[in-house]
C-alpha cells in the first residue's frame, strides 16, 4: 500500500461503497 492519490483514491471509494450499502 502506497501513500499516493491512487491508495488515497481507493480508500475513499471503498468507504463511499460501504457507507452506499
């Protein structure tokens, strides 16, 4: 795991998708 926008990117859409479900 990286500390770049694509890590940061990812982290976000995940916590978007868990918050969407």
């Amino acid at each position: 795991m990286g500390i770049g926008p694509e890590s940061y990117f990812s982290f976000h859409l995940n916590t978007l998708l868990l918050h969407t479900i």
